[in-house]
C-alpha cells in the first residue's frame, strides 16, 4: 500500500541511489527500528488474483524509495567514492574506514564531516559498534541539507581494515529548502571495497508492514523519477519493479502519470499505467483493469 511516509518531497538535483550496490534480493538483518518485516520472503508469482495487489504494494514502494532518496541529504546512498554525488552514507563509511585503517578507538570525538552543526561520534573500545549523533549538521560537500538525528552503526574489523558496516538511521530528519522529512532505513554493507545495499521497513495505508530494497532512484526532471527496487508484499511474496513516474501533488502522494513493470517469479509481469490522480490501469496477460485510488486509500 502506499507509504504512511511523508509524499515525496522533490529536490531539484540528478540523484542516483545505491550503487554501492544493490542486491536484488534484499536482506534479512534486522530492519528499521520500531518497524520490522516479518511477511514472506519468496518469490511472488505474479497472476491474475494478486496483480492488483502487487501493483498497489509496488506504487508504494516507489513512493517509499523517492523519499529514502530525497530525505538524507539528498541522496542517502550514491556511489561510493563519487565525486559529483558526496552522501552522507559515503561520507560516514569513509570516516570510519580511515578510522579502522588507523586503528583509532577513540570512545567519543566529533567527526569532521560537517560544515555547521554537529556529529558526535559514541563507539565502544574496539571499533565495532556505536552511535553517531547528528545536530543541525549542514554535510560537508552536500547540498545544503541540514540533517540532526541518530545513526547507529555495527562493524567487523579485520586487522586494520573495515569488512562489514550495517548502518540504522533511525527517525531521521533532513531539511531542504524549508521542508523537513523524517525517514527509517538500514545501509548493510560489506566487501572490499564496501558495496551497500539499503531497505526500508514501511507501513502502509492498511497497516500491513513492506519492504522495499532500493537499487537506484534517479530525478529525471523536476517531479518526474525513475525508480529500480525490490518490492516485499507481506502476504505475497516480493517482485522486482522498474518504474517511470510524476508527482503533481495529488492526493495521498500517488503519482499523476507514468508506468511501474511488475516482475515475479518464472518472469511473470504485469503492468500500470497512471492514467490521472483519481486512478491507474493493471494489465495482466493482455487484460486490463481501471482502479480508483478512492476505493484504496
């Protein structure tokens, strides 16, 4: 269903979303605190008793994913290392990896990573869990997004070297051009370089709990996105979604226009189609259906 989240707020900049990574599977460490998703793990199969369903659960999830990626600083998990896309996942993991690297265990000290504000760094003696402490922190090299809130972090170190990084930012909130959002979400990542992958633990309009990992989110143009996620439905299972959409604010946050591909297991699909902000169009095996958004939200 569609996210209790904030509707998308729209940052006017190309962003591009976890290259660190994205497995399409997702990922079965704890999710965001307070909301966790417990629903099926498989494969959905995709057919005519749940294509409406699946298409609800992927409207939301895309919802879901553009707010992820417009909430924390604009663009909470880019490649790693870029040099035109500093996001403040990069920017953290770098910290502590150079932390690791010169074996610094350091139990509080600020970390240099913003220009105004605060990060309290809070870790235990060896490095491998703690939490940072964000207060109006305007991230250095960001886009002028002020972000306060708390990440906590786990790690494995081996040696001198940072293998694995599992990263909660826990009621978060970001501020941009005078709109404020509030996001939950979990960063794993792993391998030499880390490659991460994010999911966030959502609830839906019916109170049904979601998951969606996020593989890339890109700001075509002004409120137009494309979205490539993995969608979890609690009772069917989860479907990969390859979605072109625009907001125009419409009621409950649902796009005006644009298209989602559903695909499941033995590459079973189904179509939508945003025909206006009243309704959307699911076709399945050549058979289209009309739904109203007032008869679902």
């Amino acid at each position: 269903m569609i996210s209790k989240i904030v509707a998308p707020i729209i940052i006017l900049s190309s962003l591009v979303l976890a290259s660190c990574g994205g497995s399409s599977g997702g990922s079965d460490s704890d999710a965001d605190e307070g909301i966790i998703y417990t629903g099926l793990k498989s494969p959905a199969t995709v057919d005519a008793g749940n294509a409406e369903a699946l298409a609800i659960a992927s409207t939301g999830g895309a919802n879901q994913a553009i707010a992820a990626d417009t909430a924390n600083n604009a663009n909470p998990i880019s490649p790693r290392g870029s040099v035109t896309n500093l996001d403040l996942v990069s920017i953290i993991a770098g910290q502590l990896e150079l932390m690791a690297a010169t074996e610094s265990r350091t139990a509080q000290q600020p970390l240099p990573i913003c220009d105004t504000g605060s990060a309290e760094l809070d870790q235990n003696t060896d490095g491998t869990e703690g939490t940072i402490l964000f207060t109006n922190c305007l991230v250095t090299g960001g886009n002028g997004a002020s972000v306060s809130g708390t990440v906590t972090f786990t790690a494995t170190i081996s040696g001198a070297t940072l293998t694995s990084l599992n990263m909660r930012f826990i009621s978060f909130r970001v501020t941009y051009q005078g709109e404020t959002q509030i996001i939950d979400m979990t960063v794993s990542c792993g391998g030499g370089p880390l490659v991460c992958t994010l999911f966030s633990d959502y609830a839906g309009v019916d109170g049904r709990v979601y998951r969606v990992v996020i593989t890339v989110v890109t700001n075509t143009a002004g409120t137009s996105f494309d979205v490539d996620a993995t969608v979890y439905d609690p009772d069917h299972g989860y479907v990969t979604i390859d979605a072109s959409v625009n907001y125009n604010n419409c009621p409950g946050g649902v796009p005006e226009t644009g298209n989602i591909t559903i695909t499941g297991d033995a590459a079973t699909t189904a179509s939508v189609v945003f025909n206006d902000c009243d309704g959307f169009t699911v076709t399945h095996m050549g058979v289209p259906t009309d739904y109203l958004w007032v008869n679902i939200l």
